[in-house]
C-alpha cells in the first residue's frame, strides 16, 4: 500500500515546510499517518478487508472482485473511494498539524 502513496508522499513532503523537520521526517509521518488511519480511522469494515486483501496480502482488484462477486469496475471503484477516504483524511491530519506548528 505504501508504494502507491509514495509519489503522493513525496509530493507532500518536498512541498512541505515545518522549521525543525527534514523531509525525511514528512515522509515518516506521512506513512505512520496513512497507516493509523488504514487501522484505526473511520474506514468501514469493508473498506479495511479491501485494504487487507489488495495491499498487505498483495492480490489484485481483479481477485478481490471474483472472490466478492463483483465486476471488475465496482471493485476498482471501491479501491478508489477508500484510498481518497485515506487521502482527505492525511490532508486532514497534516493540514491541523501545520496549522498548530504556525501558531507557536
């Protein structure tokens, strides 16, 4: 799953100026971030055995699609969802982050 946020992270992390941090440091929590929130955060339970089967346990859309009797389009389009779930979630996170940094 990682790999599929990477150019995204990257993308966060060099756009991204916090006094103190390096970009490393952006990148690191960028991935702690997207990983609570696959684990914890508001994702239903379909939505992290979708996450589960495609990204930790490495199938694909297709596979996950046979196996929920789904078309192939629909799963694609649920993969999509979840990971924009995800997405406007660390925008989220990262955004209340900056916002506490500027203030002090």
């Amino acid at each position: 799953m990682a790999g599929e946020f990477r150019p995204l992270i990257f993308n966060i992390s060099k756009r991204t100026f916090i006094d103190g941090y390096k970009i490393q440091d952006i990148q690191n929590q960028c991935y702690e971030t997207l990983f609570k929130c696959v684990s914890l955060y508001n994702l239903t339970e379909e939505e992290k055995q979708l996450i589960d089967f495609i990204f930790y346990k490495n199938n694909t859309v297709q596979t996950y699609a046979y196996y929920k009797n789904l078309c192939y389009s629909t799963a694609n389009l649920k993969k999509k969802v979840t990971l924009k779930k995800i997405l406007n979630y660390m925008n989220l996170h990262y955004n209340q982050i900056e916002y506490n940094n500027n203030i002090f």
